[in-house]
C-alpha cells in the first residue's frame, strides 16, 4: 500500500501530483496510517516533517526553501527548514525532482533523483493561437509574453516589469496564482486563478515565456510552459538551472522524462525496488 | 573529522581492498572529510602490513603480547586465546581514533547505501546503534541472533553483490529495535572509553575452555549500567560474510579447533520493535511502543519506561526471580482453572 500524506492535495482544484498518482496507483490512500505493513511506504512531503511511523518512508523534498535561504539571505524559513531537514533526515529514503536540488540534502543520505511529471496530454501546442488571442483581447499583431507567479520575491516579478519598460512592444500576458498574492502589470493583460485549460490556452497565446525566478529550480509553470515547447527567455543568463532549454523545450520535458507516463513507469520501478506493492 | 570507521585486519590483501573499496563506495561522508576508515592491523603479517602501505590504507598497527591459556585464565579470560587479542586491538583503535564518533566493523562485512548516516542518526550519549546484519549462515556458527538470515555467498569471491543490494533496498526500513547483533557499531568515543572498553577476552568461567560471558556482551552489559542503551537500526543494512580472515585461506589444524566467531547466544526474548510516536519541539525524536520512549537529541537524551499494567509494575518493580515465579504461579493457576472449566 502506497500512503500519500500531503500538505496540500489540491489547492486550486488543479490536477497535482497526489491526484494524478492516486489515478495511476489506484490502491494508495491519502493521509498517514497508524501502523505501516512491510510492504507499504509514506510518501512524505517534507514541510511535514518525517512519517512518524516505523516502516519504509520517502521523503519528497520539493520544497525550494534551501535555495531561497540561500539566494534571499534571510532566515524567515528556518522552522519550515527544520521540518524539511528532519523528514530528509528519517525517513528511509529521499528523493529530489532534478540533480541541482540533491546537493541541500545529501549529508542526510543517498538522494534519489524522481520527476514530479507534468501533464503533456493538457500541456502541449495548440495550432489556433490567432483565435486564441481573440478570445483572451490579447494584440494579435505584436510579440507576446507570458509570465506566470507570485508577489513572492523569489518569483522576480519586478524583473517582469523592467522587461516591460525595457520593450514596449512586448505585450504581456500575467498570470497570478492566487489573489492574495496577486499585483497588477500596467499595459498587461493580467489574470488571476486560472483553471489548468485555461493556462494551456494562455501559453499558447504566448511566444515565449519570460523566467525572472531567483532560484536555479524550474517552477513547475515553467514545466507545464517547456511542455507546450514555448521558448524559454531568462532575465538572468547567468543563472545555473538545471538545463538550458532548447529551441524546442517540449523535447527537453521528454529528455528529462517528465512526461507523466514516463514519470509513472519510473516510480513504479523505483518502489519496487524498494519492496512495496500496492 | 566527526567519525571514525575502524575494522581490524591482520592478514588478508584480499579482504583489506574488499571492505576498503564497500565502505569508501557507501560512505559518501569520507569524500567529504567527515568521516575516515582506518584499519587496525593486529598483530599484521608482513604481506598485509606492506598490502596496506602500497595501497596507501590509512591504519595504525598494534602488537600484542602473546598470552599462554594460562596466563590468560588467572586474568579472567577464556578461550579461544585470539580473541584477546582481538578485543585488545579494538580497544586501541578506539583509544587512538581521532574522532569523537567510533564505527567499529568485520572485514568481512558489506555495506549498503546509508548505513553510517542512519547509524548516526540515532546515536546519542545513551545509545550505542548497530547495523541491521544480513548473515548468510556458516556451518558452524549459524546465524547471529537477530540477524537477518539472506545467503549471498560466503566468501569475496562468491558473493553476490547485486542480490545483496537489492535485498538491502527491500529490507531496509525507518526504525530501531532494542538489542540486535554487536557490529557493526557506532558510538561516542568517551561513552566507550568511561564504560571501560571491551573486556581484553571473552570472560572465562571454571576454565579456560567454559566461556561465562562473550567480551562484546561483557562489553554491551557495561555499556548498560552505564545507562547506555543498545539498538539496532533497522534501516543500516550490512552484509556478513561470516567468513573472516581465519576463514580465508587454508587453516591450519590447531585454527580448526578455534572457534571463529562467538557463537549464537541464546537470548531471552526476542527484540522489540520500537516506533516514532511523537516528535519534541525541539526537534528530538521520541521513539516507543506504548511505555517505552526513548529520547534522542543532542542534550539531556534519556531513555524511561513508564508501567502501566499490573504486570508491568510487577516487572519493574520485582527482581526477576520473583516476577518469574509469581507469573509461573499464575500461569499455573490460570491452566488449572481452564482444565477444571
């Protein structure tokens, strides 16, 4: 039995990676067990700190914590740190969407390198982008791109605006997570809470998409973006990530194997190997 | 330098690269300088003292004073005489490490993915954690108690390196069990050197030949009137090849009769298995079943058992000779009243 403790399954009501893996192993249960059987194990998401349980534990340390204290020099996130390190710490094993995340974990052990996988059937090309423009008011006549975050710093919204200023012939297209954490681009075409078709249309609208992140980690819009091959523009050349995208990025997501059926051949695989059935 | 691994070696190459390349492969911490594996050549025969100096293997080496059984007898000590002399070289190995952690291993075991960073995990000034041993059984000595019994070879050559991994993988798990398999062990250097290290031999009773107590048990008994507890964690997994270096190579006759290894110990009971049930703000651990708790952090860790059935008041408050004849008595009672029902 595969247990799926989670902080948040779904928060917006988009298809996550507990409601995709729930699909596709259809015997896992969300939350924690009183006792874990020999052949079960706990995929633990890390802010939750470790499974406290006996028995065969994962850790999923996806959270970018380490690399915002480190970039942003603040130690605002040290309780939550505290958490992540004790669940990388006890939990039997561990695991990181890319290499460039394992090096924050590895004095707690082998780190293992797993996709969280992204929906390339949802996100893919769409021929129609002129009827897609139309349909958002978005200039059908101008170079357009897409920037999709928060108003956490990390996120380097203020990059987006000086990208604006810097070329005003670039219209914008803002998608905001949420509203509690939304701002406003003037001149842009902004947008708040969009369902996952939704942003699929949106991309498309787009002729590349800008990433001002802070942080070497792709965001997973960044993911769902490369999968409708959307041209990657970086605000910060300089910046080291996991790859450098190529001219066709959906090529790159199937490279890394973040398809989500590549995905779920490779964590079948993996937790075999570590004697679970389900 | 935090830990120091330590395996005695006295006159196998062969079984020097062995554990030199498994431990260097699994200990990713010696690449980053936070631990080091050191062997304790004891008593080395010239071919492995020159082995290890053209390897460039980091060791010390200890000479032994060769004690006749009876000499050994008169200080308390039993057959077979060698073992003197092993429990000697350990306990120089720890006196001279240069760490404030010790791991003390066999040259002939094998390890797995994180078998030191989930030793380390657990260990505390009032705790001495051991791997969880996979034994493939040895003619003579069987299979250690609370070994995992797993055959994948005897011996360098016939072990089956893949299938022990992958077995390790499947087997190993988060949690402790209280007692377990002596070595592979890790703890904190002073705790072993105030507990009086181990006893220089295997404890003698009425003669040499009658062993009242194995030195790593005399050992452990120490360590738990000091108030340090031993337990195994279930998810460092290490192979023994039950085969060491007395075993490699052609044995003489009088090493034929020398035992190898401590045999199986019966033990009273099995282990228990502990587990998580709580976790301090502090960031400690609280381990249990039920009335044991075990606290582990970096101050004030403490172990307590707290009764709460009769029977476990009983326990903790009666010898055991008492308990024992009490709960025999009851027993009894209980069988008659089935029988008269």
């Amino acid at each position: 039995m595969i247990y799926l403790n989670a902080e948040v399954v779904s928060g917006l009501g988009e298809d996550t990676f507990w409601t995709w893996f729930q699909r596709e192993f259809p015997s896992s249960r969300l939350g924690l067990p009183r006792k874990l059987g020999s052949e079960d194990i706990v995929l633990q998401y890390s802010t939750l700190g470790f499974a406290n349980r006996s028995g065969k534990s994962l850790a999923l340390l996806w959270e970018l914590l380490p690399q915002m204290r480190d970039v942003l020099q603040s130690d605002s996130w040290d309780s939550r740190l505290k958490l992540i390190h004790e669940c990388a710490r006890f939990s039997t094993w561990r695991t990181t969407p890319t290499p460039l995340t394992s090096p924050h974990y590895d004095r707690f052990g082998s780190v293992d390198v797993l996709p969280i996988g992204v929906d390339t059937d949802l996100f893919k090309p769409l021929a129609e982008k002129r009827s897609l423009r139309e349909k958002f008011s978005i200039p059908v006549d101008r170079k357009v791109g897409i920037w999709v975050g928060t108003t956490h710093p990390m996120k380097g919204f203020g990059r987006v605006v000086e990208a604006a200023q810097r070329d005003p012939h670039v219209h914008w297209i803002v998608v905001w997570k949420w509203e509690a954490e939304a701002g406003h681009l003037h001149g842009g075409s902004n947008f708040t809470k969009v369902p996952q078709v939704m942003l699929r249309e949106l991309f498309n609208c787009a002729d590349f998409f800008l990433s001002s992140s802070l942080l070497p980690s792709f965001f997973m819009a960044e993911w769902e973006a490369m999968a409708c091959n959307l041209p990657i523009h970086f605000s910060d050349e300089t910046l080291v990530k996991d790859f450098v995208p190529s001219p066709n990025p959906r090529d790159d997501v199937l490279r890394w194997h973040w398809d989500r059926k590549t995905a779920r051949g490779l964590w079948a695989d993996y937790l075999q190997g570590k004697g679970v059935a389900w | 330098m935090r830990i120091s691994i330590l395996s005695l070696i006295y006159k196998s190459p062969r079984l020097a690269d062995w554990i030199h390349d498994s431990v260097t492969e699994f200990t990713p911490m010696i690449a980053r300088r936070e631990a080091q594996f050191t062997f304790v050549a004891n008593d080395p025969t010239e071919e492995c003292l020159h082995h290890l100096q053209s390897r460039g293997y980091k060791h010390i080496v200890v000479r032994n004073p060769h004690r006749s059984d009876e000499e050994l007898f008169r200080l308390g000590f039993g057959a077979p005489e060698y073992m003197h002399r092993v429990y000697r070289a350990y306990n120089e190995g720890m006196r001279q490490a240069e760490s404030n952690i010790v791991v003390l291993v066999n040259s002939d075991n094998y390890f797995s993915p994180d078998w030191l960073e989930n030793l380390e995990k657990y260990l505390s000034q009032r705790v001495v954690v051991t791997s969880r041993l996979v034994e493939p059984g040895h003619p003579r000595h069987g299979v250690f108690p609370d070994a995992i019994a797993a055959a994948f070879g005897g011996t360098v050559d016939t072990f089956d390196r893949k299938g022990f991994l992958d077995f390790a993988e499947k087997t190993k798990e988060t949690g402790l069990m209280v007692g377990g398999a002596y070595m592979p062990c890790m703890i904190f250097r002073s705790v072993a050197l105030d507990a009086g290290l181990y006893p220089e031999g295997n404890l003698a009773g009425r003669s040499f030949d009658q062993v009242r107590r194995y030195g790593d048990e005399a050992f452990y008994d120490r360590l738990r009137r000091a108030g340090v507890r031993h337990l195994t964690a279930l998810d460092s997994v290490v192979y023994h090849l039950k085969e060491g270096e007395k075993d490699d190579g052609p044995l003489s006759a009088e090493r034929r009769k020398a035992p190898g290894f401590p045999p199986p110990v019966a033990r009273p009971a099995p282990a228990r298995r502990l587990e998580v049930v709580n976790r301090t703000v502090d960031g400690t651990a609280t381990l249990g079943v039920r009335t044991w708790r075990l606290y582990l952090g970096e101050a004030g860790r403490r172990i307590r058992r707290i009764p709460r059935s009769p029977v476990e008041i009983a326990r903790a408050i009666l010898p055991s000779w008492a308990f024992n004849g009490l709960r025999g008595v009851w027993r009894a009672m209980r069988g008659k009243r089935v029988g008269d029902g």
